[in-house]
C-alpha cells in the first residue's frame, strides 16, 4: 500500500471575547505540506480582515492509502 495525498486545510480559532467564545473558521484547498512559514503568513492575512483575534491554528494534511 502506497500513502497518498488528498487534502490539506487549515482550521483557525478566533476569540469571541464578547461572547466568550472560540470561533473556528476551516479554509479549504491549503497546498500539501505547507511550511511553518506559508501557514503563519496565512493567517497574519486572515487577521487583517478579520474582526476576531485568531487565538491559534491547526493544520489538517489528509491522506488515503492506495495498493
């Protein structure tokens, strides 16, 4: 069996503090193996636009196995 790429996302958690709350956002179509770089450029992107203050990110790399 063969590991095989497909899909990445990255899940960013905001802070709803008015609420009290986490608000986790997914961003789909993340290039596979990101560097540390790419994601921590991404979400600084995503925090100027943003209302929230992001509190921390996850990356989700998904594979299947084929024969």
């Amino acid at each position: 069996m063969q590991k095989e790429w497909t899909e990445s996302r990255v899940g960013i958690y905001f802070e709803d503090l008015e609420n009290e709350k986490l608000v986790r956002r997914s961003f789909n179509g993340v290039i596979q193996s990101p560097t540390d770089e790419q994601v921590t450029q991404f979400v600084q992107a995503i925090d100027v636009v943003s209302d929230l203050p992001s509190s921390h990110t996850i990356l989700v790399e998904e594979y299947r196995y084929v024969d």
